[in-house]
C-alpha cells in the first residue's frame, strides 16, 4: 500500500485493530485536523518502513496508531466520532443529548458495500454485546430514495392500503444459526438519495464467544430485487468488559404461571431480563385454550400478564425496548423463556421492581376517555390519566421547526404517561409528533420530567393539548415483585 493510496477510510479500518488497554478506554477527546495529519504521517513512515521487509498488514499499521498516539498527546476511541469518515451510524440513529450511551466506544468499522440494480447497500458498523447485535446500515439510490424507501407513517400508510406490504429488516445467521426478526428504531434520510438506518436484531440469551460470524443475504429492499450478501466478524470482547450479569432465580407465582427469573443483564447498551415459566394448569399451553380462558383477542405472549414495567433502586422506570420469546418443548423445568429488553442504566441499582402488565386489545377507542385543555399560555396545566396517574404541562416553546412540549409525569408509568400527549388544531386536526418512533426525552436532572417535540404550530390557529385515562393498559401493582442483585 502506498502513501498516495492510504485515505481516511483505511485510517478507519485501522482502529478496529487497535487495542487499548483499561486505563485508554476511557479517555475521550477529540482530534483536530493538525493531530490526524501528524498520526497519518507516522503512520505512512512507519508501514514505509515495515514494507521494506514484508507485506503491509492492517496490523502493523495498527501498532504505529499506537506510537503515533503517544507522540501527539492525544486519545482516540476506537470509534472516533470527530475523525471525518468514522461517524458510528449506530450512534448517529440511536444517540441523543439524553442518551448516555457510548455507542461509538464499542463500534466497530465495517463498511463494506454492494450495488445492485442501482441500490447501493453498505454496512457502516455493528455492535455486539452477546443479547443484542446492532447494525448500522446505509441505502443509496440514483434517483429519489424517498419513493421506494418508506419510513414512520408512511409505513402504516402503505400497510392499510397494501396487507401484504412487509417494510424492510435486515435478516442475519449468527455462527451458522438464523436470528430472530430485526427490529429497527426509525431511519433518516441524508438527502434525496441516501437513507441511513441501524437495526437491532435479538440473540436470546446466549453465551455467545468474543468473537461471532455474521451472515446477511439481502434480496429484497423494498421491492427492488437484486443480491446483497455480507459475511463479516463482529468482537464482543472489548463489551465484555464492561457486561455485569446476575442471576437471582426467583420463583414468582403469576396468576397462570409459576415464573423464574433466569438472569438479569446490564450491558452499556441496553438492560436484559430473561424469564422462564411453567404454566399452573396443563390447558394452558395450547395457545387456543389460553385464548379462551384470558377471553383476549390477541395474545402477545406466553402469559395473561407478559409485559413488565421495571423501576430501579430509586423508582425511575428503565425503559422497555422489546421482547422476544419462545416456547420450550420436552422440558420439565419450563414451557417457555422469554428475553425482554431496556434501556441501559447510568448505575447498576442494588434491586429492581418488576411490576407486571397487559394490553385491552379488545378495548375500543370510544372506551378510551380522552381529556383536552385549551393551550391559552398558562403554565403548568394539569392532564388527568384516570388510575394511571397525571400529567402536568410545564411549558410550551415554540420553534420555528418544533414545538417543544416539557412535561412532569407522576404515576404507575411516567415514561408511558408522558408519551400519550397529544395535541390538535382548532379544526381537530392532529398535530404529528416530530420525535422519531415517538421516543420521549427524559430530564437528564429530573427523571420525572419530559420533553416531546412535535410539529411547528401556527400562530393564527388555536390548538388544545389533551391525553387519555389510559384505561387500556391493566397493570397489576398487586402483582409486582422486586428483584434483589447481588454479587455475581
């Protein structure tokens, strides 16, 4: 490899060879473009020097980051966000200014690329912490990407109008075995032709090795057919690290099942809880008799009561992010095991409560009792939520782009409570909310306050802010039980 060749992009590919050791991983700091100029440059004398003996290898090269580290005073991330070139997509789609997720600390570089049929489909970075593996993808078009590549509600759109429409997920085999479906947080478009999106796909609760294959065959991407196929190498070692598990096996008695709490899992991405069960009566393993008996429309899950708002130490509500599940056959331990997963959390609390819930699918909206208030510019307005508590407007700023809504919340679910807000025009028209995925940011100071972005609102319209009872949700604080963490 010569100099003339040698870009930012094989500077990119080098970091990922790089090893730190404890006390490096956690400097962070940015580098100008003086200190990158100065590392390539001792990079290039010292693969110039290497090449004299033997072939260039990304290893070597990887040595000499290190000495060029030393010599210029300066720490870099493996996933440097201030290196033009080594922005983590991950982080770009799932970071915040309330996030505390260091995405681009275990990030690693991918960025392989395959056109086909006039899509260019590439692989920026994934990541892996054993439960979950997160990639982060972009999709180039020659023309508008806009017209076939949907997003929000332009998904729900097409579905009413199309049944048979599927929106795109990334399918992988991990070590040879296929995942579950991938869930993806919301995708943003760059400019007219280029989408960017990261998706999340769940590997159950594993003891997967440092290192796993990741297989992605491609064939479909909203609706335009070609072949797509990625085979690369994810590391979970540098996560590892800082992976805390417990596993309390607690025996919980639900009114359909005898529980047991497998293993809870603190990761720097998300938070995992991993449940087993064994149904009370024989019945109640055949799905059509579980229906019967819960008198449901649909079930969700494995148990009358499968969905769990979990508060830690100090009572603030680490976010649910999704579930998976699955039955187990031929065990006379258990009949099904379910992997739910949260937010990650800032410290690890000493005991979590787990306080269980489920949906009234069955429920109408016409039963829903839903409550507006006139936004007159008084502050703070008080929003009623029948059983489930209240919602009290604190502010409304208004923007030029956004209309910035901030919330206190106080009840059984503040996270759930402070997400049904919702606002409408004179004419009754609904504002839309401008936060991707409905994703409320929670007061980095004050966990109990909120802040939602919405549409900007026009100043010659009269609007009310209203909720509803959220009476659709049964939650079963006489269920709830608490999850003691000690020593591994």
């Amino acid at each position: 490899m010569s100099s003339k060749k040698f870009e930012d992009n094989d500077l990119l590919e080098l970091f990922n060879y790089v090893e730190l050791d404890d006390k490096e991983e956690n400097l962070e700091f940015e580098m100008d473009d003086l200190r990158k100029k100065a590392l390539k440059k001792r990079i290039m004398k010292q693969v110039k020097n290497e090449s004299r003996h033997k072939k260039f290898s990304y290893k070597t090269a990887a040595a000499a980051i290190v000495i060029g580290l030393v010599f210029i005073t300066a720490n870099v991330s493996i996933f440097a966000q201030n290196i033009p070139g080594l922005k983590s997509i991950i982080r770009y789609i799932y970071g915040s200014k309330n996030d505390n997720t260091k995405y681009e600390r275990y990030s690693q570089a991918i960025n392989e690329s395959i056109t086909d049929n006039g899509v260019t489909f590439t692989i920026n970075d994934a990541l892996c912490d054993g439960s979950s593996l997160m990639i982060g993808y972009t999709i180039k078009s020659q023309g508008d990407i806009r017209k076939f590549v949907l997003t929000g509600d332009k998904i729900i759109e097409k579905q009413a109008k199309d049944s048979s429409f599927v929106p795109f997920f990334i399918k992988a085999k991990i070590n040879g075995q296929e995942t579950a479906s991938g869930s993806s947080y919301g995708g943003r478009y760059k400019d007219e032709h280029t989408y960017v999106n990261s998706e999340i796909l769940d590997l159950g609760d594993k003891d997967l090795p440092d290192k796993i294959k990741v297989d992605i065959n491609i064939n479909d991407i909203y609706g335009i057919k070609g072949r797509w196929d990625f085979r690369f190498i994810v590391s979970k070692k540098r996560m590892s690290k800082d992976i805390v598990d417990y596993k309390p096996n607690d025996r919980i008695k639900m009114p359909d099942a005898y529980l047991n709490i497998e293993r809870v899992r603190f990761t720097p991405i998300a938070t995992y809880m991993t449940i087993s069960g064994k149904y009370i009566k024989e019945e109640y393993k055949n799905p059509d008799k579980r229906k019967e008996t819960f008198n449901e429309d649909v079930i969700m899950g494995n148990t009358l009561y499968d969905s769990y708002f979990v508060l830690d130490d100090s009572g603030n509500e680490i976010e649910l992010r999704g579930s998976s599940g699955h039955a187990v056959e031929k065990s006379n331990t258990m009949d099904f095991e379910d992997v739910y997963r949260f937010e990650n959390v800032k410290h690890i609390p000493k005991y979590i409560t787990v306080i269980p819930y489920k949906m009234n699918y069955s429920k109408t909206e016409t039963e829903t009792k839903a409550v507006y208030v006139n936004i007159n510019g008084k502050y703070p307005m008080e929003l009623r939520q029948g059983n489930m508590g209240k919602i009290t407007v604190d502010s409304i700023e208004y923007k030029k782009d956004r209309t910035i809504v901030t919330c206190t919340a106080e009840g059984k679910a503040p996270f759930l409570q402070a997400n049904e807000i919702y606002i409408m025009d004179d004419k009754n028209n609904q504002v839309g909310r401008k936060d991707m995925n409905y994703k409320v940011k929670r007061d980095t100071v004050d966990p109990r306050k909120y802040i939602l972005e919405f549409d900007p609102m026009s100043k010659n319209k009269k609007y009310k802010i209203g909720t509803n009872d959220l009476s659709s949700y049964d939650v079963r604080n006489d269920l709830k039980f608490k999850i003691q963490l000690h020593n591994k």
